[in-house]
C-alpha cells in the first residue's frame, strides 16, 4: 500500500522524502516502474494506473506536481483506478483534516476557490467539484500575488490639471463615459472589471458571488473618475441599453438591469453643446 504523508519534514512516499522537482527516476523507486507515459504539446504525464497517481513534467525528464486520483475521469491521461492508498497531513487524514480546517486554506491563483493545504515550501491543492474532492495535486508552493502584472496604478484615480464636467446625475455620467470609453475609446483606460478585481487590493472582491448586484467598488471608480471638459464637444448622442460595456462591468450577472442608474433628471444635458435634444 502506498503512503503519502505531507508534514514539517517535507512530503514524504513510503517514507521516502521527495523534493521538487523530484526525478522520474525517484518516483519509479518508489511507486513502480508500471507507468504509462502520455506527451502532450507542453506537459509529458506519467500514470499509475494501479496505483491512482500522475505525475506532471515540463520536459518529460523531471517531475513538477503530482496527482493522487479520488474519483475516476475519461481523460487519456486518467488513471484508471482511484487511489487505494492513505493520504496524511501532519498525522492525520487529509481530506478530514482539509474539510475541518478551512481557515488553513491557501488560494494558489486568480479563481481559486478550493484552496491548498500548505507546509513549508509544499502545498496540496484540493480540486473541487460540486462539493466533492476529486483529485489532490502535491507541488511546490508557489505564492499567489492578486494583481502581478497589472501596473500599481492602472486604476488609480489623480486628479487631472484640466476644467472637468461636474456632474449632478450619475446615470448621466455613465452613459457619458459609455460613449467616450468604450464607444468612441477616448478615455484611458478601458476599465476591465475582471482586471479591475485582480489590481484591487483593500479586499478580494469575488465576482462570482457579487456580480448579480452593483459592487460598491466599480460604482466608486466611476463616481470618483474625472472627465475632461474637452471631451464634451464629442458627445452628440448616447442611449441607455442593458448590453452596454459599463452596465456589465457595474453588474455583470444582473441582466442588464440599467434601472439601477437610471437617468433621473436631464439638467448635466446642458454641458454637452453638441448633444442632439
């Protein structure tokens, strides 16, 4: 029987202390040398089929994560048993200890929403379908940075050293900013709500859970953002439609539910000369 043990002294097979990236060679030592081997483009994978494990390398030589199997899947690379083996953490059961420790959970990257378990320089990511742990992948840890790649401020808002429009009506001023953003891209930048989330730093703001209402953020931004006077002259006409760009950055899951910004008084018309009555 195989035992996986993941504590303080590192991740452990059969006892045996394994580094990444850890050799094939290391891996065949302790598992068996009954593997299939499956090249993809840019990931060579190495199955257990008896056993319920893969292995991932970049160059079919060492080893960058391994995957034990808890629920079969179709895929060519799928082992073709579950693992049978035990699976520990710090001594204990790790799915009962992942299941009764969600404070522990460490999100490895944008979208994670099962989380790894973490020791050390070791993490054990928990895939997650409908409730169910499918797989557990054992790699080394990789810190998650929100917002790596994304200019400090991208999104910050400065005061400009121009005349700006002053605006009484907010539904106004976003179907202001649709026309010179995202219509006629005279506006910089082009506020990406999904980009927008990974750069914001104060707290995560999960999309999926909150974009069926306007997240108080997005709406801020816009409030707080500066439209140069000069840029007036160019509005001649906009409408209000659900399917807008700046509706489903405000709420993307609310269906076009523009009634939220409603235009409620005509009176910042007056400083659009060439907006078409």
């Amino acid at each position: 029987m195989i035992v996986l043990h993941l504590s303080s002294k590192g991740f452990q097979i059969n006892s045996e202390t394994i580094t990444f990236p850890a050799s094939l060679t290391q891996l065949k030592a302790c598992l068996n040398e009954n593997y299939r081997t499956i090249e993809g483009k840019n990931t060579t994978v190495f199955t257990w089929d008896d056993l319920g494990i893969l292995a991932y390398s970049k160059n079919g030589e060492v080893v960058e994560s391994i995957t034990v199997a808890l629920e079969l899947e179709a895929y060519e690379f799928s082992p073709k048993q579950t693992f049978d083996g035990i699976f520990y953490f710090n001594n204990q059961d790790i799915v009962r200890y992942y299941k009764s420790h969600k404070q522990q959970h460490v999100k490895l990257f944008k979208g994670d929403k099962s989380g790894a378990l973490l020791v050390n320089d070791i993490s054990a990511w928990f895939s997650v379908r409908r409730e169910n742990i499918n797989a557990i992948e054992i790699s080394e840890y990789t810190p998650y940075v929100r917002g790596s790649g994304i200019p400090k401020d991208k999104y910050s808002i400065t005061s400009l050293d121009e005349e700006v429009i002053e605006f009484i009506d907010f539904g106004f001023k976003l179907s202001v900013i649709e026309e010179l953003m995202y219509t006629k891209g005279l506006m910089e930048p082009v506020f990406d709500l999904y980009e927008f989330a990974d750069w914001y730093q104060e707290r995560e703001i999960d999309i999926d859970d909150e974009g069926y209402e306007p997240i108080a953020e997005v709406e801020q931004y816009f409030k707080d953002l500066p439209i140069p006077k000069r840029l007036a002259s160019g509005i001649t006409d906009f409408y209000q439609d659900g399917g807008n760009d700046i509706y489903m950055n405000l709420s993307p899951f609310s269906g076009g539910a523009v009634e939220y910004w409603d235009i409620e008084t005509a009176i910042d018309a007056k400083q659009f000369p060439n907006l078409k009555k």
